[in-house]
C-alpha cells in the first residue's frame, strides 16, 4: 500500500476508494460507474461548513464532469437535519425542479449528511443513485460505508431506516485537515471500536493514538474501513454478523439521546467510547472477559473521553426501550467473549439496570442532576 495514490477496498456493489490525489482520481471514477457519454442530472445534498472551506476544489472536480448540477442543498450537519421534516422538504424542492429518477445524488459531508442523502436517495422515485463523499473521520470509516441510511424521531435515534447502498464512496483525506479536533476524537472513538472487534494488530496500533487533532495516516485509515467493508460484505442486511458494528452502541445512543435532550449535547463518538466502556465492564462480568489489553482499552477510553457523573437507569431506560436492535422483552447487546470474538446476548430490562449501576458503582460515578 505504500505510496498507492488510490486505494481500492471492497466489492464490485459498492467499493470504498481512498484517494490522496482526489482532483486526479474522481473524474476517472466517475466515468468508471456513472459513464460520461451522456450528460447526467445531478443534486448535491453537503455540509453548509465543508462547501464552504472547500468550495473552490468541490467546483472544479464536478466542473469536469459531464453533469447538470440541479440542484445544492447547503445544510447545517447535526443530528437535527435527521428528521422526516427535512427529507420532506428537500423532496418537494426535487419534485418542483422535475429531478429525474436517473438522477445522482452526491452527499458531500459527515454522517448526519450521507445518513439523510442516503435516505432520501432510497425512497424518492423509488430509488436514486448515490455517490457518497464523506468528510468527517467518522463518516470515512462508519457512517457513510454499508448502506444503512437512517432518520431520527425526535431525540431517538435511528427509528426510520432503509438500505441503499450506494455507487462507491470516495475517501479523500485532505478533509481532515480542517476537521474540528472534536470531530476528529469522536471519529477514533468508532474506530476503537472495530479495533475491539479485530482484536489484533489494528487494536495495537489504535492504543498508540492520541485521539487529538491529528489526521490519522492513511494506512491506519484504510486498516479501519477494511474491518467494517469486511463485516458489512459478509452480512449486507444486518441478519447477524453485522450486528457485531453496534458494540457499545446500546448504551452510546442512550447517552446520546439523554443529553441531546437534556440540552448538553456530546458528540456521537464521545457517546459511543462511553457505551464502549461500560460494554467492556459488562463483557467482564458476564462472561469473564479479563486481560491486559482489555484494560489498556478501559484505560485509553477513559483517558480520552473521561466522564465522572452519569445519568441514572431510569433517566437512559426510555432511550433503551426505544433502541431500534430490541426484540420483544429482550435487549439485544453486543458483548466480547474475548478480544475480536464478539456475540449477541439477550438481556432482559433487570439485567441492563444491574450493569448499570454495577458500572456506576464500580467506577464511583456520580448521579448527574439533570432533569429531562
């Protein structure tokens, strides 16, 4: 991989393609998937902040495809944008400007950005293209990758969904650097992640990061989409293995939702090192799980994404109860029976309400006083 300007990684569907010449690499990828023989209709769906840093060089590559731009959606990216409002009026706009259904929608953002365009890409017309350019740390190496396109009701996370993958994603790094340093650590949270799920030398080389400013190098970054494309290849619709993606997501959008709510926002990746972390202590008690490299983990959440106060049972327990990955009574959580051997344990509510404070008092973290 060594000095390989482009970096192809995945299937035929829908490749991943890491680039750290994009003005060379996406017009000939263009051609490559979309064809350049006939003029094609385009809306761009894109983060107001990222066009805006990044207008000139956004211009000039689409400015050398054979397109019509129809129509660009500047927006302002969050988890706010993810609601059926939004796609609703978006739609409406297209459905005013006649956008065809061989139209192509380039999503140009974080998460939240290719989670929307994803969205809508899958139910307007019963079906757009989609070419995603992520923009973010954690849009590059999760959000954007898989197909899984998901809204919001409210401050629940992720209820209204589809799949719809699109024609390839294009990783280009030089948006990093002008990534906020928080975007950035909330992007190498989800990367510890698949780091746990590897269980060997990704997760060595993450515990020697500092999740600051700094972009990671490209080969680290090309190391994290390759554990997600191969997880995601092996199961495209989440009937099983790909469920392993949500460690420490049960509680991570618990935490999320509470303190969106509650008007104190964290960033996704700070939510999720947290569901991490209490996953880690729920995989020790119910199945054992003990080693040095567990705990060297333990140790770089905390030091990292430290909390010490933390929501009771009965403030997360309806951001659980509404979590998309229920069945029935059950809880369906995603727990290590060691280092890259994950599983999925049905646990009833008692059971998650004893982690939870067993976590608590384990850890001597104090109730929060919030009130939502």
């Amino acid at each position: 991989m060594k000095n390989k300007e482009l970096i192809r990684i995945g299937n035929n569907t829908s490749p991943v393609f890491v680039s750290e010449i994009p003005d060379k690499h996406f017009k000939r990828l263009w051609q490559l998937h979309v064809g350049s023989h006939t003029n094609t209709t385009v809306v761009v769906l894109a983060d107001k902040q990222v066009y805006d840093l990044h207008q000139s060089w956004i211009e000039s590559f689409t400015s050398r495809l054979n397109i019509t731009v129809a129509n660009t959606q500047l927006l302002v990216a969050g988890e706010k944008i993810k609601q059926l409002a939004v796609a609703e009026t978006i739609i409406n706009e297209w459905i005013a400007l006649s956008i065809p259904k061989n139209a192509i929608i380039l999503c140009i953002g974080g998460g939240t950005i290719t989670d929307l365009g994803g969205f809508i890409a899958s139910v307007y017309k019963r079906g757009l293209r989609l070419i995603n350019i992520p923009t973010s740390l954690m849009a590059m190496t999760d959000a954007s990758i898989g197909g899984k396109n998901a809204l919001n009701l409210g401050t629940y996370k992720n209820q209204i969904g589809t799949f719809h993958a699109p024609l390839f994603t294009f990783v280009a790094p030089e948006f990093l650097k002008t990534l906020p340093e928080t975007e950035m650590a909330s992007g190498y949270a989800e990367m510890m992640k698949h780091g746990l799920l590897e269980g060997k030398n990704f997760l060595k080389k993450m515990l020697n990061i500092v999740p600051n400013a700094a972009a990671p190098s490209t080969s680290l970054l090309v190391d994290s989409i390759r554990i997600k494309i191969q997880i995601v290849d092996s199961d495209p619709t989440e009937k099983s293995k790909r469920m392993f993606l949500n460690l420490g997501h049960t509680f991570g959008h618990a935490y999320e939702g509470f303190f969106a709510t509650s008007g104190q926002p964290i960033t996704h990746g700070c939510a999720i090192a947290w569901g991490l972390t209490e996953i880690l202590f729920a995989s020790e008690s119910i199945c054992n799980l003990h080693s040095k490299k567990i705990k060297d983990v333990a140790a770089w959440l905390n030091q990292h994404y430290r909390f010490d106060t933390i929501p009771i049972w009965e403030q997360l327990k309806e951001y659980i109860v509404s979590d998309k990955k229920n069945i029935s009574s059950s809880f369906r959580i995603v727990l290590l029976n060691e280092l890259g051997r994950p599983f999925i344990q049905a646990i009833d509510e008692n059971g998650l309400k004893s982690i939870h404070s067993l976590f608590c008092n384990k850890n001597g973290l104090r109730n929060l006083g919030i009130n939502n």
